[in-house]
C-alpha cells in the first residue's frame, strides 16, 4: 500500500490545503445531512396527521350548550365518524395551562371565557374529512374548522419546497467541493511534477502515479462526510428534547440508530463517488 503511504506524506506536508478540502467536503456533507433529517422528520410527521384523520369545530362563545349538543348529534348521525369529544371550555383552560406551565404571564392573562369550547371529531376514513368539515362550517354555531387534510397539505407543500432547496444546495456545494478539489489536487501534481517525470522514466505504470492522488481526494471526501455527519448527528440529539416538546404527541423521537447509521453508510458512498470524480478530473486535466 505504497500508494496510500504517499498520499498521507503529501497531505502532512501541505495541512491548509488538506483542511481546506476537508472543510468543503464537510460543508456538502452536514447540509446533506441536516436536509435528510429534516425530510425524515417530516415524512413522519405527515404519517402521523395521516394516520388520526381528525376535524375540530370551535364554538362562538355564544354558543349555547343546547346548540353544541345538537351539532354533535347531527355529525354523530352521519356514520362516518369514529369518535366525537367535546372539548369545554374549562377543559380547554386546563390543556392552555399545561401547554404553558413554564410561562406564568401567559397563564395570568388567559382565563376559561377567553377559549372556545370545541369538538374534535374523527373519521374512520381520512377521504371523510370533507364531508365533516364541511357541515361544520355551515353552522352558525361554529367560528372557526381546523381540518387535518389542510395541515397535511401545508406539510406536504412545506416538505417539496424543503426538498427543492436542498437539493439545490446539495447540488451548487457539490460543484464547489468538485472544483476545489480539481484545484488542490492539480496543485499537489505540480508539487511532484519531478517525481513523476523521475517514476515514468523508471518504468512506473500510469495508473501506479494516478493512484495517490485518487487515494487523497477520497480520503478527503470521506473525512469530511464523517464531521459532517457527526456534527449533525450531536446536533439532532442536543435539540430532540426542545423538538420533543414542540412537537407535542408526534413521535419523532428517539431517531432510530439504524436510521443514522444508513444515513452514514449512504454519505461515505456518495463521499468515495465524490472524491474520486473530483480527483479522476484532476489528474486528467493536470497529470498529462
């Protein structure tokens, strides 16, 4: 292995060219790291809304009690739903102080009068969410229908543009690491230009001069992939019980370790691709 042995001298020779590789190919790899946690997280988000198809109808606060116990009857009586709970206003007071325990100034100024009382309806069928939504909105009792297929539309928008975005940016960075690599490893053939003319004249193969600099330029690929990878990874665990609490009754959490390690395993391939297109072109281009 007197190829690797050869890249590694060259690397601790020249270290700011090397950490600057390493930097870049780092960069590529945290942003696409960070875009497929994101994508999952998302996906399974919309699993969860997908899977509790659920409409809830908030009342007007003049809503009499015999009004909202006719409208439950009326949306009982369609057979399309699996369960109706209605939601007082007490009731909603108490969720309200749960869901801000930690901020006593949000807990002084909000009283029982001030929520709507509502009823949260679920469907066997997430394709009877219309139906139900739509009687609800001709109510004159009710203000106000949250209907959970808009949240998974929004979700599935928000999911499409995220995509879009890194996609982009996975691909414009993986350019820019392709031609910062081209030119750092360019520069090494220049370094050793009087030993390679010094190995051909002894007979050495060219691919036997080539396989240094193929080595390097996946070593570096494959080293910024692991930073990357690790800072996103320390970076999803330190904020998960900050997401935990944001994201109330959705089970995102704990990430599957499998899930991150199959995230590993895919980067170090896309990484050795990288590298090796990245230093291929460069020494077509320079080791002539």
């Amino acid at each position: 292995m007197k190829f690797i042995k050869s890249s590694l001298r060259t690397i601790r020779r020249s270290p700011y060219q090397a950490f600057a590789a390493i930097l870049i190919m780092m960069l590529t790899f945290l942003t696409i790291s960070f875009f497929t946690f994101l994508l999952s997280g998302s996906a399974r988000i919309i699993n969860f809304f997908e899977s509790k198809p659920q409409v809830t109808a908030f009342f007007r606060n003049e809503t009499k009690q015999s009004e909202i116990n006719a409208l439950e009857a009326q949306v009982k009586n369609t057979g399309k739903v699996s369960s109706v709970k209605l939601v007082s206003k007490q009731e909603a007071l108490k969720i309200y102080k749960e869901q801000n325990k930690d901020d006593p100034l949000l807990l002084d100024l909000v009283t029982a009068d001030i929520l709507p009382a509502s009823l949260e309806i679920s469907t066997f069928k997430i394709s009877d969410l219309s139906v139900i939504s739509e009687m609800l909105k001709k109510s004159p009792a009710v203000s106000e229908v949250i209907f959970q297929k808009d949240i998974v539309s929004t979700l599935v928008s928000w999911t499409a543009a995220v995509r879009s975005i890194g996609s982009g940016l996975i691909i414009v960075l993986s350019l820019v690491s392709t031609f910062i690599m081209i030119t750092i490893i360019g520069i090494r053939i220049s370094q050793r230009k009087e030993d390679i003319e010094i190995m051909r004249l002894i007979g050495a193969s060219d691919w036997y001069i080539r396989l240094p600099f193929l080595f390097e330029g996946m070593f570096y690929a494959v080293l910024g992939a692991v930073i990357g990878w690790t800072i996103a990874s320390l970076s999803l665990w330190y904020l998960a019980p900050f997401l935990s609490s944001f994201l109330k009754g959705i089970p995102i959490f704990p990430v599957s370790l499998i899930f991150l390690l199959g995230v590993l395993l895919a980067e170090l391939v896309f990484a050795i691709i990288l590298g090796f297109i990245s230093s291929f072109l460069a020494v077509l281009r320079y080791l002539r």
